[in-house]
C-alpha cells in the first residue's frame, strides 16, 4: 500500500521543475514585464489538490532553485512561495468547491499578497521598483489560472497521481 501511495510522485516534481525553467526562461523584452508567476500558479495547484504531496517545503526548494537561476538573494523567492502555499493550505478545502473562475479571483489575492511580500524583501535589500508594475504578473497569473488547473488534472488523473 505504501509503494502505491508513493507511485508517480515525479509527475510532481516534474510538472514544479517545468514551472522553474517557464519562470526563467528567455522572453521578448515587452513581455518581461507580465510573465505570470508560473511557480506560485503550480505550487497552488499540488497544494489544492494534493495537499498531502504539495507543502511548503517543495515551496521553499523550488523558491531557493528560482533564487539561484535568477541571481536573487536566497531566500527571496521562498518566502513568498511558502506564504502562497500556506494561505492555498490552510484555504483548501473551500477552493476545492470553488468554480475556476472564482479560485481565479482568489488566486489573484493570493498571488498579490505574495508579490507584495517579494517587494517588501526587494525594499529590504535595496532594490525596490519605482512603480507598481511589479504587480502585473498577478493579473495576467490568474487569466491563466484556468488553464493551468485543467493541464495539471489532466496531467494528474492521466498519471494516477494521488
């Protein structure tokens, strides 16, 4: 039973390891600004519908690799990853039942908190912007918000992951 608990765990790691290389792969100068946050997207997705697989933990690993391959201080990019997926944890029992469109529509808060977060850190440091830009990812995250939710199940159910 344990070694069937445990089957097609890499589905999840892969699927997280995919997100890492969207969140830092190459983009056209006028997209940089809006790429969504591809990383908090699918660690809000494991932690919705796995919340036994998909915890914090993965959250701050995946945030300490997003750190490294952009060139961010450690830690940068944990922290507002673990205050996503803590907020998705502690909230996930009511996004279960939530349409798409509303799990959309608190993403977006989820999403924002976790920006504003990440510019607190980047104010810390020094490196704040001068404009609210910063918060355009947001939007854009939960427009595709949907689609990613129906990627991932599909990935999911035709996986057999549980």
């Amino acid at each position: 039973m344990i070694n069937g608990r445990l089957n097609n765990g890499w589905v999840i790691w892969l699927s997280l390891l995919v997100a890492l290389l969207l969140s830092v792969a190459p983009m056209p100068q006028s997209f940089g600004l809006a790429r969504p946050l591809w990383l908090g997207m699918f660690i809000a997705y494991w932690a919705i519908a796995l919340p036994h697989r998909g915890g914090m933990g993965a959250a701050f690993f995946f945030g300490l690799m997003l750190d490294v391959l952009s060139g961010t201080l450690l830690g940068q990019n944990g922290l507002p990853l673990i205050l996503i997926t803590f907020l998705v944890l502690s909230l996930q029992q009511r996004l279960r039942m939530f349409p798409l469109l509303q799990q959309s529509l608190v993403l977006l808060v989820l999403l924002g908190l976790g920006q504003l977060v990440h510019l607190w850190l980047n104010t810390l440091t020094g490196n704040r912007p001068p404009t609210l830009l910063f918060l355009v990812p947001v939007p854009v995250s939960a427009l595709l918000w949907p689609w990613v939710f129906v990627a991932l199940e599909w990935a999911r159910r035709r996986f057999n992951v549980y």
